[in-house]
C-alpha cells in the first residue's frame, strides 16, 4: 500500500519552525471571526436567562 505524504507548506517535517517559519505563517493567517461581532452579542442575548459574569481576560488589543 501506498501514501501520499502531504506536509504542511512551511518548513520541513520534524524541524522546529524559526523565526522565519513563524513569520512566514503569520503573513498567510486572516481573521476568521470577530469577538465583539460574533462572540458578544449571543452572551447579551443569554443575559436574560442566565447570570453572565466575567472569569477572565485576554492580554490581546481589540482589533475591531
């Protein structure tokens, strides 16, 4: 029997990926939700039925 070995497009399978693989992954990413659009609105709209607090925070700035 035999396999396609398909590997991901950036560096090589088994090494750690460097600085440069690392900036190269980040060029290709693109946002794929947005938390005050997406997440937000859905938590309001359970504030009726359920208590909603806040456990936590991300160190991350809004970007939208």
């Amino acid at each position: 029997m035999t396999s396609l070995a398909v590997h991901y497009p950036i560096g090589i399978p088994g090494v750690a990926w460097g600085d440069g693989e690392v900036s190269a992954w980040l060029a290709q990413q693109t946002r794929k939700r947005s938390f005050s659009a997406d997440v937000l609105p859905r938590i309001e709209q359970l504030r009726s039925r359920f208590d909603v607090s806040q456990y936590g925070t991300l160190a991350c700035p809004p970007d939208d």
